[in-house]
C-alpha cells in the first residue's frame, strides 16, 4: 500500500475516513472477536490479545504510536502556499482558543459496577490538579446510581454515552444502526449528553454523521491493538457532516497496561510530547474498571503531573472542545488581522496563528 500515499497527491479524506481499511476484512475479524469473546474467561482473553501484539505490530500502516501523515501533508501545502504567495507567513484561525498551544481532553469509560464503583478514587486523583473530565456509561449493561450524573455535573464533569451495549453491534448491518438511532437520541436527551464514544471503538465513518449528538469520540488516530484496527491518522477534530469527531490519541489504559504490559507512561509522554509539538489534541481514555490499584492510580497522576506542568494547555470538557471546533469553522481569518472574534454569547478567544518555514520544517506562531 506504502506506493499510494506520496505527500501532495493525497486527499485526507482518505484517512480521516478510513478508507484505506478494506471494510470486508474489518467486518470479518470483529464478528469473529466478538462471537468468541462471550465463550471465553477474561483470562484467556488478555492472552489471546496478548499473542496478538506482534502481528498487529507489524501492519505497518498507520504507523503506531505516532502516524504523521496527515500533519506532513498539513505541512507540504502550507510550504506550497508560502512559496506561491512569495509571504513570509500565511496567517490561520489559531487552532485553540487562549493563544494555546496544544488542547487536552480527559475521558473515561465506564465498562461495568466496577468501574462505576472506582469513580471517586479517579476523580480525586484529577481534582487535585483542578482537572475535568467526561465519563461515559453504557446504557443498557449496568445499573446506574440515580443521583451520579448530577454528582458528576456538579463536579464540573460532563456525561456522555458509550453505547446502548457493550458490543458490536450498532454498527454491525444498516437494519441494527437505523433501529438503535432514536434510542441513541433517547439517551443523550435524557442524560443531557452531546457526547458519543462507540463500545470497543466500533465505528463506520460512513454512518457517522446521522449519530445523534455534537461530538462522536470513536476514532483513534492510529491504533493496531482494538477490536477494529486502524485510526484516522488526525490529531485534531473534523468533522462527519455535522458530527465534530475528537480523535482518540494517546492509547488506551487497557492496551498500555494489559496488553502490552507497559510499567511506565513513556509511550504516554512521547507522544504526548510530539501532539504538543504539532499543536494537537491529546484525547485520552482510562477506564475506571482497570484504575482499582493504587500503582495504577499513580500512572494516571504521572500523567496530570505531565500535563499540569505545561502552561501553554488549552483543559477543557470534550462538549467545549467541540463547540469550539463548531465555531472555528465559521471563522475565516481576513488578510491583516491582530484578532478574530466570535460574536454571541458561547465566545471563545479565538485568535491569528501563523505559519512559517523555519529551515526544512513548518513552524506555527500562535
Ligand atoms: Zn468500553
């Protein structure tokens, strides 16, 4: 496949969309997975994933951690522009409000009673830093305390929905997606939620854009370890149709830890480190299911500690995140502007970046 993705020839959609994925293939190894899945204890489960490791590692593309196709494409057309126009520098709509450099969203996904039960232990970790984050729940495989969704609210949190089932199957055939898309709506109404994450990652990005809410967070930028490999190669929003897509860009807890057995946040920080570099988004999922140890809790600090130290941080709620990217693409950015600004009452202080050679490589002023 390597010979098709020559910088400059091609079309992003390609990989924001996941065309380059052959959607047979796809289909056949999830049903497989989940066919098997229910027959299998929990144990035997993490080792088959576990023997799995090298050969997903070896699928080549997207490249795993980092796939940066799509920020050197980004790059070459600004190059092609600054060399056309003879200009210095091409002025932008800064991609975050707040002249920030970088955007961080903190997510989880509540699996089972476990996870529900471990929700307080996480938030403490993350109040301490005077962190928000979004918690997503099922909504048909657990009960839910009556009264969470407000705690979580008044919290400053936010609540969104992680399917109806834990399973495959919203996305498996038309028929299903068409029936489960008013109880979708149902629920995000009833929860006043506008978020969606699919279960394992389950995701057709040709169907996207009928889901129901302002934000769907299903696609990771790259990941060769879930269910459905693969990933949009982005590490900032786009959209499907009018649904604003928060690509999922650091990996999972589950994956870091279970799979591959990680003792350190290394992989966290490395590419952590290159999505601040490149003014990206970092979106990041941990499960409460899986923080039940105090070392664990302790990786998910690590992390905070990392993102707390850095100044230049855009730390909002995924909803936020989203309307802001709603509203970026409203604003264009005249030829000599100091700012830009939003009228109305959701405004955010959007601002001029701009982009520039700096040697061999493209550099952003925000
Ligand atoms: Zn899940």
């Amino acid at each position: 496949m390597a010979e098709a993705f020559r910088p400059g020839a091609l079309d992003p959609a390609f990989f924001l969309y996941e065309h380059y994925r052959d959607p047979r293939v796809r289909a056949r190894a999830t049903q497989l997975y989940y066919r098997a899945k229910p027959l299998l204890p929990r144990r035997l489960q993490l080792d088959l994933r576990r023997a799995f490791v090298p050969v997903q590692r070896r699928q080549g593309f997207p490249a795993w951690p980092i796939e940066p196709i799509l920020v050197d494409h980004n790059h070459e057309q600004l190059r092609a522009q600054l060399r056309r126009s003879g200009a210095e520098r091409i002025p932008f709509v800064g991609l975050w409000p707040d002249r920030k450099r970088f955007c961080f969203v903190l997510t989880h996904d509540v699996e089972g009673p476990a996870g529900i039960e471990n929700i307080e232990p996480v938030r403490e970790v993350e109040r301490a830093y005077g962190f928000a984050s979004a918690w997503n729940f099922v909504a048909e495989e657990y009960s839910i305390p009556r009264d969470l969704f407000a705690r979580l609210r008044t919290d400053g949190c936010e609540v969104g929905l992680h399917g109806i089932r834990h399973d495959d199957s919203l996305f498996r055939d038309r028929q299903r997606f068409e029936t489960a898309l008013p109880k979708l709506h149902e629920y995000l109404e009833r929860w006043e939620a506008v978020g969606f994450r699919s279960p394992s990652t389950h995701r057709n990005s040709d169907w996207m854009h009928e889901l129901p809410c302002l934000y769907d967070s299903s696609f990771p930028d790259t990941d060769p370890f879930e269910p459905v490999p693969g990933g949009c190669c982005s590490i900032v929003p786009f959209f499907f149709g009018g649904v604003v897509e928060l690509p999922i860009t650091l990996a999972q807890d589950h994956t870091l830890f279970e799979i591959l057995r990680e003792r350190s946040i290394e992989r966290w920080l490395e590419k952590g480190r290159w999505i601040i570099e490149q003014h990206g988004l970092i979106n990041v999922i941990t499960h409460p299911d899986y923080m039940l140890s105090s070392t664990r809790l302790d990786r998910y600090r690590e992390l905070l500690d990392f993102l707390s130290g850095r100044s230049d941080g855009w730390h909002e709620l995924p909803r936020n995140v989203a309307r802001w990217w709603t509203q970026r693409a409203q604003l264009s950015c005249p030829i000599e502007p100091e700012t830009v600004r939003i009228p109305g009452p959701t405004d955010f202080a959007a601002s001029v970046s701009y982009a520039r050679e700096q040697g061999d490589r493209i550099v952003f002023d925000v």
